[in-house]
C-alpha cells in the first residue's frame, strides 16, 4: 500500500488503469469525456493528473491508500 499523495503528479495511462481497475479504452474514453485530466508529453503520449484520479476516485485530499502493483 502507499499514500495516494506520493504518487507522481502525472500517471501514464497504465498506471491509471491499475488504480481505477479498468482497461485502457475505459481511461481513454473518461479523458475524452473530460472526467480525467491529461496532458499531452513530446512525444505524443497522454498523461493524467493524479488530482483528476483523486476526483474520480472520490478519495479525500489527505490519508488515502492505494495498491500499488
């Protein structure tokens, strides 16, 4: 377990369908909905803010765990 506010600020799209336990169209679909935050990098590739996953998780700003695999 670690403390959801260790994670790093921007999650890769795998690490997020870990978390959320979803596959990677589902994440992809709720960025394109706008339920997730993302940036997009250089090189193209789409990172979510883990604030975002914290809103949609429901977890409150201090204290909350995740499994990390």
């Amino acid at each position: 377990m670690k403390q959801f506010n260790e994670l790093p600020l921007l999650l890769r799209v795998g690490a997020v369908t870990q978390l959320i336990r979803a596959g990677r169209s589902t994440v992809y679909r709720l960025i394109d909905t706008g339920k997730l935050d993302s940036v997009e990098s250089d090189k193209g590739q789409r990172q979510i803010t883990r604030e975002s996953v914290r809103r949609y998780l429901k977890l409150p700003t201090e204290g909350a765990l995740v499994k990390v695999l």
